[in-house]
C-alpha cells in the first residue's frame, strides 16, 4: 500500500513534466508492442488498435488535465483558494500532510464543509501565482472568494528549518471593490506573514500556521457574509471564532486582532437580525437580538437605531424614540437623519422636523434611494397615517426630493395639502412649490 502511495504521489507531483508526457506515451507503445502477440490471441487487430488509441488518447488527456486544469468554483458557498508553493519534494510533502489537510479536516470537524468549497491548486501552477496582481488572474479561472498564497521552502540554517510565508486576497463578488480592499487588508492583519520552525517540529508548525489560517478565513468570511446580506452566516462564524479563542490555553497576536474587534462586529451582526425579525413582527426574536447587540456594544449604530424604532413601533413611546435617536449625532452615518425628522413631524415640532429634511436634501450616500424607500414603505403601514396629515407631507418630500417618483409625490403632496390645517402653514408653502414643479414635470395643468 504504501508502494502504491509513493507511486501515485509521484505521478501527481512529476506527471506535469513534457519528459512525462513523452516518456509516457513510449511506454505505452513499447506496451503494446510487447503484449500485441499475445493479446491477438484474443481479439483482432482492428479492435487492439482502437485500445490501443483510446489507452494513449486517455494518457495525453490525463497529462494535460494534470498539467493545466484548476478546479472552478461553482458552489453557493464561499470559494477558499489555497495557492502556496514548494520548493522541494520534502518541503511539499510537509506542506500537503500538515499544513493543506489540517485546513480541511478543521473545516470539516466544525461542520463548515457546506459554507466552504476548499480549492487547493496544485504545487507546479502554484508557482504561477505569487503576487496579487497573478491571484487577479487565478480569480478569472478558479472563480473563488478569498485567496490564500505564498512559498514554503526547507533551509539549512545551523539546522533544518520550514520557513512559510503567506499573503491573502478577498475578492467577494456580493461586495464593491473597494469594500474587497478594505477586507483583503483586515484578513493580512491576521495572517502570519512568515513563520518558520525547526524540521522536528514541522508537524506542530504547520499545525499552529493552519489553525491561524482557518481563524483568520473565518473572521474575514464573517465580515464579507455580513456585508453582503448574511448576519446568520456572520454570527455563526464569529461566534464560533470566539469562543475558540477564549477557550485555547494559548493565544497568538493575531487573535488578539480578532478579539479586539469581534464583539463590535458581532454586536452590528445581531442588530441587523434583530431588524429583519421586527420586519416580520417577530417581537420576542427582535427585542433578544437587540439585547445582545447592545450587550455587546451599548454604543452600536444599528442597534440604536433599531432601538430608536422599536421604542416608536411597539412601546408607543415617540420622545423616548428620539432621545435614542439623539445619541446617533455623533456617527458619520446619516440614516439615523430619517428618523430623526420623522419623529419631529410625528409629535408635532415641524421646524425641527424641516431643519432635518433640509439636512437631508444635501446630503447623498451610496444606498441613501434604498432608506428612503424603506421610510416611506414604514410610514404607508402605519395604522394612523390619516389621522396624521404632516406625513402625506414626509412621504411626498421623500418621493419628491430622494426617490424622484413623481406620480407619488403629486399623490401625497395633493392630500397633505387637502387635510393639512394652519399648524403646518410654512410646510403648505413649500409642497405648494413642490406641486407646481411636479405638474410642470408631468405636463399637468
């Protein structure tokens, strides 16, 4: 058996080689020459010739699928591409034995076979891509989501030492670019750029460096996951990542990296769950998840402005809505603007209301169309709508002004003016405005 395993680790590792191709096909035909005695003894000669050319075809088949072919990714989970490359036999072996299948058997024992697709290239194309501007190429063909490459090599240095080297690319195509650069330099951050160890413990060496790898792919994976739309997948991971950590008798730096930033990442993760559970009207899942984000992180964005919308929606609570909200200012994100001015409309405090949708007006953020259409499908649900005539005016500045729906903002704008009384005078004025222009816009008398 382990004849056989030398043999077929030395047709994987040589049979790239043109020699191979060549020395190959000689065999085969000096085969046949030698046993076509014989085996005429048992069919014809036009039937041996067809074996013969089908054996021969198969090998030069064989040689090229070997030689060029790197398997594509076409999976709904997340490609991992591993490229590294080894200088020698040894160090190949070493690599293959404890650093590859140590990858894959982690993934496996945690259950994670469904959310990873492991692509290992092999070590002769390996040395192809080295730099990231050959793992953009390598991109076209294996069509993967994050990349892990670099060299391993055996040096004599007073004794024999394994010294490995790795970079990392994400190039997750649910996110933008540069969203894929933002993570690609997070994942360097817990990578180990060069280890080496002594050949006696190249076991445990590589052990330690895949371990590091597979945490690594886990935290980025999460992040790129929650970016794209999946905090389930997020949590699960970063959880589990966690966890391991804090249970490991030893740490590395590089889960100090990840330890410093998971809680935040995971308090945004159960806040954007908690949010899809309020959308379904899940109260008891959407109050738990906002708990534990805010557990977490009492200062997280989405979890108080979940929290902001919560108190409005099912506490009946408007002022302490935007006493919530008010502890937004402070954020370089201006969503929470929305709720800010939809809550001085609501308890009557127009001017302050207007302040913030001139605010609006000016401002434009990559997804802002996808909030104000989230705000108006809110404010079309709510039961008191009609009994409140300011929101026919926030609904037709929103489709006026953000969205450029005109129709609908002619339809909003015509009742906010209808059911409107002298309270909202300054706010008339303006959809009167608003009005004039829509009408010109539709060719409306």
């Amino acid at each position: 058996m382990e004849i056989l395993n030398k043999f077929l680790d030395w047709v994987e590792n040589r049979a790239h080689a043109v020699l191979a191709l060549i020395g190959g096909c000689v065999l085969l035909v000096a085969g046949f020459i030698a046993s076509d005695n014989f085996l005429s003894k048992y069919s014809t000669s036009n039937d041996l010739r067809w074996v013969y050319s089908l054996v021969l075809a198969s090998w030069i088949v064989y040689w090229f699928v070997n030689r060029f072919w790197i398997p594509r990714h076409k999976k709904k989970n997340v490609g991992l591409v591993l490229c590294i490359h080894a200088d020698t036999n040894e160090a190949e072996q070493a690599l293959k034995k404890d650093f590859l299948s140590s990858i894959k058997r982690q993934i496996a024992n945690e259950e994670l076979e469904d959310t990873f697709d492991v692509i290992i290239v092999k070590n002769h194309l390996a040395t192809k891509f080295n730099n990231f501007s050959s793992i953009k190429k390598l991109h076209k063909r294996t069509n993967g989501h994050i990349y892990i490459f670099g060299e391993t090599k055996k040096r004599k240095e007073g004794s024999d030492k394994y010294f490995l080297s790795l970079d990392g690319l994400v190039l997750h195509r649910p996110v933008a670019h540069e969203v894929s650069q933002d993570l690609s330099k997070d994942f360097l951050s817990t990578l180990p750029k060069a280890i080496n160890f002594n050949d006696e413990l190249a076991f445990k060496g590589f052990q330690i460096s895949a371990d590091i790898v597979v945490k690594s792919v886990k935290y980025i994976v999460g992040i790129a996951s929650f970016i794209s739309g999946n905090p389930f997948l997020s949590i699960k991971l970063h959880e589990d990542l966690k966890n391991q950590i804090r249970s490991a008798p030893q740490r590395s730096p590089f889960d100090g990296v990840i330890l410093g930033k998971i809680d935040t990442l995971l308090s945004n993760e159960f806040a954007m769950v908690g949010l899809y559970c309020f959308r379904k009207n899940e109260q008891q899942k959407a109050r738990e998840n906002l708990a534990t984000a805010l557990k977490l992180n009492s200062n997280c964005y989405r979890a108080l402005l979940l929290k902001s919308i919560v108190a409005f929606s099912w506490d009946n609570d408007p002022k302490q809505a935007l006493v919530i909200t008010k502890k937004c200012h402070g954020f370089n994100m201006p969503e929470w603007r929305y709720n800010q001015a939809f809550l001085h409309f609501w308890i009557g405090n127009y001017p302050s209301a207007w302040k913030w949708c001139e605010k609006i007006k000016t401002q434009n953020y990559p997804g802002e169309i996808a909030t104000s259409q989230e705000v108006t499908q809110f404010n079309e649900k709510l039961p008191t709508l009609t009994e409140k005539p300011v929101l026919y005016f926030w609904l037709g500045f929103n489709y006026f002004v953000k969205q450029k729906n005109m129709p609908m903002a002619l339809k909003n704008l015509e009742l906010f003016e209808e059911k409107s009384d002298v309270s909202m005078r300054n706010l008339k004025d303006k959809s009167s405005v608003w009005l004039m222009e829509i009408r010109k816009e539709m060719n409306l008398r």
